[in-house]
C-alpha cells in the first residue's frame, strides 16, 4: 500500500493535527488514508467542507490495489457542510467515538462575505470546541492559499500540530494575457 504520511500524523498525534497542502497532495493521500484509516479503526468519518473529496477517487485507488471497494466504502461516512452554520451544527452532531475524524477544507465554509467577521469568528470557536470534545484523533487538511487568514490563524492555534505537507517550491506564475517579449 506504501507509506501514509496523514496517518502516522494522526496516530502519533491523538489530537488536532492541521495539514496545509495542495489539492493534488489531498486528491492523492485520502485515498490511502481512509483505507488504512478503516484497516486500522473499522470506520472512518470524513466531514467535506470543500466539496472535494469524490468517492469515485476513493474507489479507483481501492481497484488500482486489489482491493473490494464495498467494505471501504460501507465504512466510509462522508458528510458535507456547505456553509459554516452547517458545519457547526454537523461537529456539534458528532457522536463520541474513537473514528478517526477527516476535515477537509474546514475554512471553505466560512467564505461568505453575507457573514461578518466577528460572527465567523464565534463560529470557528465553536466548531473547535466541538473538534477539541471528541475523543478520537482529529485530522483537519487544508489548501495552502486560504484566503481567510484571521479564520486560518485561529485555527492553527487551536491544532496540536501544525504541518505543511507537499507545498510547491515557489508560487506559480500567474496567467498573462500577453507576453512581454521586449524585455
């Protein structure tokens, strides 16, 4: 299966850990991961916040390795909040349990500008009560350019362990219309 970098992470944590990465380091590690993470655990609980994860993914990585997607999947529980009020209420729901706990892209959720700040704030704190109550170990991935960054620095003082994992070496280019070959 090879190594999986989120799960020794997380297991040696038993707390928040905080990954900040690309969505192409996510799109190729969950898969892994939640197969290790029910190899390990029997379940595993991934709350989708930025509608990224596809189970189909999930599916072809469980197939590429000779492995029955159906136990996978069937203890897969995948939930997804499309706002932050959404997301409150659904940490708030979590039954207690030892279940390794996914978040992805938790401040995705919080990017309505409907929403002021300081009651965004009030928001995240109470989602990372809910978070800090459950008993089993807390894996939260996030892309590397969030752009709340007040939100973001909150909740990395809330994580055990902050990590970034797969970041590229600089930023990439942006896109010009034109080329400036003159100089």
């Amino acid at each position: 299966m090879g190594y999986n970098v989120f799960m020794d992470i997380q297991i040696a944590s038993k707390r928040i850990t905080l990954i900040t990465t690309t969505r192409s380091t996510i799109a190729s590690r969950i898969p892994p991961y939640i197969h290790t993470a029910i190899t390990k655990f029997g379940k595993v609980l991934v709350v989708d916040a930025g509608f990224n994860l596809n189970p189909h993914i999930i599916v072809n990585h469980l197939v590429e390795n000779h492995i029955n997607p159906l136990n996978i999947l069937d203890n897969t529980l995948i939930t997804r909040a499309f706002s932050c009020y959404q997301l409150q209420s659904t940490l708030a729901g979590v039954k207690p349990s030892n279940t390794p706990l996914v978040i992805l892209f938790m401040l995705s959720t919080f990017d309505s500008e409907d929403i002021n700040i300081r009651d965004r704030r009030r928001i995240l704190s109470k989602c990372i009560q809910s978070i800090k109550a459950y008993p089993g170990s807390v894996l939260v991935i996030h892309h590397y350019r969030c752009k709340q960054k007040e939100l973001f620095d909150q909740l990395k003082l809330s994580a055990g362990t902050v990590l970034s994992i797969g970041l590229p070496s600089s930023e990439p280019k942006p896109l010009t219309l034109f080329e400036d070959n003159n100089g």
